[in-house]
C-alpha cells in the first residue's frame, strides 16, 4: 500500500474486511481498499505532535480516532467513511499525556478509551448511530496502577448468567487484571436477551484466496443464550463450561485483589443503572480488610453551606484546611490574612459574612494545637507565627490581636507543626532555611535545627515525638533528633518531582512519602528512618496529575487516605510495614463536585455501632460535607474489636513542653472504643452456618449449641440406664403348651 508518506502509527479492518483505516506521522487519516491497492478517502487527523490511533466501529461506516491537538489537548473525533472530508464530532479531554487507545464493542456499541501509563479508563456510550450518531460518557474506572496495554476479550468468554456485558484486559507493569463490566439485575437465574444479540462466531468466513479474489462475505453469528449453544458451531460448544466457571465470581461481586468494585455516581443523587465496572487480578493476592469499603457523603441537612471568600491562593506547602471535634478552619480571601474558625455543630446555612482571624500578614500556613481546641497557630509571609485564642462557643467577632507572638525566622515562614506527645511545643520552617523549635507557653525559641540547602517543602513527627524528618527542594529527606543534635542524623534522596510532597510516619521509624517524578506520575513511597540512605522500601504507582496528594494515616487501622485540590477523588490504602505487599487496595471514593481539601476527624467521634472507622469533612468552593467510611460487616450488632483497636485519648498531652525539652518520653493515654453493653465480636457465639439458597434441608446438618449437645448426651444416658431396669422382651412373652403343638 503506496499512499503513506511518513510512519504508520495506528491501523484498523473494517468488520466485514473490505477496507482499512489507518493514522500516520504525518497526521493523515486514511481510508484503503488493499485489495485494490489504492486510496478512498484521506483527511487531516490531529494536529498534535504525538501518536494518534484510529478504530473502525464494526462493520459500520464510522471511524473513531484519539489523538492530540495543537496546544497538547487530549481529543478523539468521530468520522463518516461516506463523507470523510470533516469529523461528525471532535471532543477534547484534558491535558494528559497518555496516548488514548480506543476499544469498542459492536453488540453493545460501548466505547472505551484507555490511556497509557494512567490509570483510568473511560467508558463512552455510542447511541443513534443509523441517523444521528452522538456518545454520551456514562463512567471512569479509576484503578491502582498504570496501564501499559489493554484489549476486549471475545464475547464468548463472558459470564453472560452474570449479566456480564465487557471485559477488558489490563496489562500494568507487575500484573494482568480483568476488569468486568456488569448490569445490575434482580434476577440472574435467566438469560437476559435484551443484552446480548447474536455475536461472532470467531470462525473465518473465507480464506486467504477467496477474499484476495475478491469474494467478501460476513463473519456468522451465534447466539449466547447457554441453552442453543449444543446446536451451534463448535467454536461456542466451549461456552456452557466456561458460564460455570465464572458465573459465581460475576455475581458475587467480590474480587479477591487489587481494590474491589467501584460503581461511578451520576449527575444525581441516583446510581448509574449501567454497566458496573469491576476488577478481579488474575492471580491471587493479598487483601485488605478494608478493601469494600462503604464510603458516602452524609445528608446535606449535616452539610455546612453558603461559604464565600474561600481563599484558592494558599500556597501548595499548605494543607489549606484543618479540623478537631469542634470547629474547622479555612483560609479567607481578602488584606490582612484571614482565617475563618467555623463551629461544626451549626450546620446549614451560614451568614453572608462570617467573623474571623486577623493576621495581619498573607497566611502562609495554619493549625489547630492538638491538647486545645481554641487555639490556632498562624504563619505569615513576615517571619511571625501568632498564636490565636477562639473564646467557648466560637468566634462572634473579629480577633486580631493574639496572645503571642513567635518571632525568629528573617523570612516567610511556610510551615508549622505541633508536637504530637508535648503540649505547647510547636515546629516552624521558613524561607531562610532555619528550622525552629519552639516553647509556645514562654514563647522561646529552644532549638535550632541547620543543614537544610532548599526550601522544606513538608515535615512530620514521629508517634512518640522523638524524631522529626523534612523533605526540602533539593529532594533531599532529612532525619532529626533535635533533643540530640541540630544536624540530621540519617540523609536519602526522595522523590524526583519538582512540585514537592508531603511526608508521615505510619511508625516510629516507617516513614510515608508522597511526591511524583518527573512525568508527574504520583506515587506513594515507604522509607526506612534507620536506612534513609539505601532508598524506599517500596513505591506504589498511582496515576498521572499536577496536584499534590496529601496524606492522612490513621495509626489503628493503618488505613492512608490521599487527596488533592481540584480533584473528585480520595484514594485509600492500607499500609503493611513489616511485609510485601506493603500497600493494599481499598476502593477509592469519588463525587461529581472537585474539592479544594479535606480534613479528618478523630476517631472518638466515629460511630462504632454503624462500622464507622473514619470520619473526614470535604471543602468545596461552598460548603463543607462530612463524609463517613464504613466497613460491610456479617454481625454489625458486636463490637468488632478486630478493627477498633483502643485509640488516643483527643487533647490530652503526655508531656509539658519543659518536660519534653528537659528529655523526656512518654505515650498519650488510650482508651477503648466499645460502646457500653456492647458485647466484643470476640467473644460472640460462633454463627450457625447459613443456608444454601437452592439446596434441600437433607443436604443441610443441623447446628446445635453446647447446651443441646449438652443436654442430648444426658438424655441419651438416662435412656441407656432405663432400658437396663426393664424386663427383656422374651420374658415378657407368653409360652406353649405341649398339646398346641402340631404333630
């Protein structure tokens, strides 16, 4: 075939064979008769720099094409090979730079486009495509890890008795995952033909010679239904197997790797009554407690709404949203730097404007001192941290004048962190590389830490206050014990992208990392304190995107939620230190609405009697929204112990500050969690097995308790003792006499 004049990127066969369509470096689309060795059809495709591919829709006449614009847009286009001179439809994405590969299936005309090196896939709906052909986006599956390669599986190999509809598969770097797409149905026990028309056979309608002479013909078609499937081709015989193989893992909706299901929310408050994508790993692996997690925004009459003035400027280092039991605190736009605190407990609407802090300078960070819930420290672009006092009850006016002043940094100081055992003992970073630790009760400057050569971007404590580790501009992760020494102890390179990062301990010497490379692939990494120096133990791959994510770690069930600005989405993982894998899947939460932060709550305000074992309030532009994480359990009316582990005590310091600076150690106090009269799910009677829907009460044994067991061994044993007392049952019996005998 002649007409190329550049590299061929992409091609695709026309269902019935007789034509081929194919994208070039050269940014052409074409339409080929290869038999006749010639051109139909060709037209600018995309005008972007990288790949592009183009997929026939069947046998139809449409073309579907991905590719890129001139200002590096992600878009696709939709063609007619019968006018082919301008795209029916041109849609643009996002700005990603994954090349989109276009899937399509032709009996449910479900479309899919699935970037490469992200993590999600699009599913598009085609519809109306004899007289006005149009898409609509249904869903995004939002998986772990990055794609390298996907395909569609035949439809023959579906669990069609599970109302499974699509399966594609998913190559990443380190595994091959299947990810299902179900409808949801009352009843599974039919075949529901509404959803699967006759499909193809997979057998060749010609051979080589008879379609190079110019014979064409259609591929037959079979139907899916399991019982016409003996009185059809032998390919399909095949099928009845493997429908038994999968339908119980298709209807059980229960995967044993890799995040479990994810069903995408429309527009509305309703579900999407569509396919429901679901992802099982093709090898078994180990998962985590949490991996189904029930996760939902609470009513809106719990919702804290009418929020204006919300400050979108904070700079990136800051988390820009922070919590306790009480009230929450965001940043205002507007002179002077402003802080609103907001009481939790009146939900609804607020006033058209709301009192607030003053600092006085642009904030540059904020936070609530963990052992009081009035005070919040604030960092201002000249040099102060002012610590700030909101009287019972909250703020009724504006306070600009605070009880202290923390004054020793020459420039902007952009973080701040409270010690997590000590009370009044906070840490401050500032432009002109000095680190701070601080005596808030005096407000004396104790300790000053050196050996920072770029700005710090992210700092943390460790659980029981020892050790305090920065990560700086020059991706540098640095280890302290400033009772011991001002230089670090332990140096090690962290991640490689420029945009910064944020860093958690999820132990006293596991150390958390979240950051990118390069390519701004966002990704999770798990640091030895003791080994900075020998790398990450592991790094866990995540998508593609600018935004930092930012990290909360809940130390009772080792759960990591991660969130951005800007983004829909709160990933969740639990965290195993002591072995591989060291990151397991939970499934991720997402709204329609984006959201500019979010904070969570301490665990002693989770309702332990519903399985909640976290609680978080998401910032939008407008309003604040609690959300509560769930966990599905079989006996929700027991204290599930195994999961609720006894939990710090809120606001309750183990240490002064002059105990701390003198050398002390000490833990907060803990206590548990179990409601009263609440039996522990330890201690429950062992649960009877649960019937089998279709089995009969022969196959079933029945299940007694100790007490029946008990009480059945005594009756069992009197009845013998019983039996020994009575007369036989020939003596009893009467004899004969000699003259009834019969001669």
């Amino acid at each position: 075939l002649s007409p190329h004049s550049d590299v061929v990127q992409s091609m695709s066969w026309r269902g019935d064979g007789t034509t081929l369509a194919t994208s070039a470096k050269d940014k052409k689309i074409r339409l080929l008769d290869p038999r006749a060795n010639s051109c139909i059809a060709e037209v600018d495709g995309h005008r972007g720099v990288k790949e592009s591919k183009v997929l026939f829709l069947g046998d139809s006449d449409y073309v579907i094409s991905t590719g890129f614009s001139t200002s590096r847009q992600r878009e696709f286009a939709l063609w007619d090979a019968r006018e082919f001179s301008k795209p029916l439809t041109r849609s643009t994405l996002d700005s990603s730079t994954g090349v989109l590969i276009p899937l399509y299936d032709e009996d449910t005309r479900m479309l899919f486009l699935a970037g490469k090196a992200e993590s999600n896939i699009r599913y598009l709906d085609l519809t109306d495509l004899e007289k006005r052909p149009h898409y609509v986006e249904a869903s995004v599956f939002r998986g772990s890890d990055q794609t390298k390669g996907v395909c569609l599986q035949p439809k023959r190999s579906l669990a069609v008795m599970g109302c499974e509809v699509a399966r594609i598969l998913q190559l990443t770097e380190k595994a091959l995952f299947a990810i299902s797409y179900l409808i949801q149905r009352k009843s599974y026990r039919e075949f529901h033909d509404d959803l699967y028309p006759d499909t193809l056979c997979g057998q060749p309608a010609l051979g080589a010679d008879a379609w190079f002479s110019g014979e064409n013909k259609k591929i037959a078609r079979v139907s899916l239904d399991p019982s016409k499937q003996a009185s059809q081709s032998p390919a399909s015989s095949v099928q009845k197997q493997r429908q038994d193989e999968t339908r119980a893992d298709s209807r059980e909706l229960s995967p044993t790797a890799a995040g479990g299901y994810v069903t995408e929310k429309a527009s509305s408050p309703t579900e999407v009554m569509g396919p429901v994508p679901v992802i099982r790993s093709v090898g078994g692996v180990r998962t985590s407690r949490f991996r189904h997690s029930n996760v939902k925004v609470v009513h809106r009459s719990r919702h804290i709404e009418g929020l204006t003035g919300l400050s979108v400027s904070v700079p990136s280092d800051c988390n820009s949203f922070h919590c306790n039991d009480v009230r929450a605190a965001l940043p205002l736009s507007g002179p002077g730097g402003q802080v609103a605190v907001i009481e939790l407990n009146k939900t609804g609407r607020l006033p058209k404007s709301i009192p607030f802090l003053q600092n006085t300078a642009t904030v540059m960070d904020f936070c609530f001192d963990p052992f009081d819930r009035n005070v919040v420290a604030i960092a201002g672009d000249d040099g102060k941290v002012k610590i700030f006092r909101v009287p019972d009850g909250g703020l009724t006016d504006i306070i600009k004048t605070p009880t202290i002043v923390l004054q020793g940094h020459y420039e902007k100081v952009n973080i701040i962190q409270y010690h997590p055992t000590a009370q009044n003992v906070i840490a401050t970073a500032g432009f002109d590389l000095a680190l701070i630790l601080w005596d808030v009760s005096t407000g004396e400057e104790k300790i000053r830490l050196q050996g920072h050569e770029e700005q710090v971007f992210a700092m943390a404590w460790s659980p029981d206050g020892r050790r305090f580790v920065t990560y700086s501009r020059d991706k540098k992760l640095r280890v302290f014990e400033p009772r011991r020494q001002t230089s670090p102890i332990q140096e090690g390179l962290g991640p490689e992208g420029s945009r910064g990062g944020r860093i958690l301990f999820v132990s006293n010497t596991m150390l958390l990392v979240s950051g990118s490379d390069k390519q701004s692939n966002r990704h999770l990494s798990l640091y030895n304190t003791d080994e900075l120096a020998a790398g990450p133990i592991t790094v866990r791959n995540i998508d593609t995107a600018p935004s930092i994510l930012v990290p909360h770690f809940d130390p009772d069930t080792n759960v990591v939620f991660l969130s951005a600005k800007g983004e829909n989405i709160i990933f969740a993982f639990e965290v195993c230190v002591d072995e591989a894998p060291y990151f397991l899947d939970i499934s991720p939460f997402s709204t329609t609405m984006p959201q500019q932060a979010v904070a969570f709550l301490p665990k002693l305000v989770c309702n332990v009697r519903e399985v909640e074992y976290a609680r978080a309030l998401r910032l939008t532009k407008a309003a604040i929204e609690p959300v509560e994480f769930k966990v599905p359990r079989s006996r929700p009316q027991y204290f599930q112990d195994d999961i609720f582990p006894d939990t710090r005590v809120f606001c309750e310091p183990a240490l002064s500050s002059s105990e701390w600076f003198s050398g002390k150690n000490s833990e907060c106090r803990k206590v548990s969690l179990k409601p009263e009269g609440m039996k522990t799910l330890s201690e429950a009677p062992k649960e009877a097995p649960a019937a089998k829907k279709y089995g009969t009460p022969v196959d079933e044994p029945k299940f007694k308790t100790d007490q029946e067991k008990k009480e059945e061994l005594m009756s069992a044993m009197v009845g013998r003792m019983a039996e020994k007392e009575d007369p036989l049952p020939q003596d009893e019996m009467e004899g004969v006499d000699e003259d009834e005998w019969d001669d």
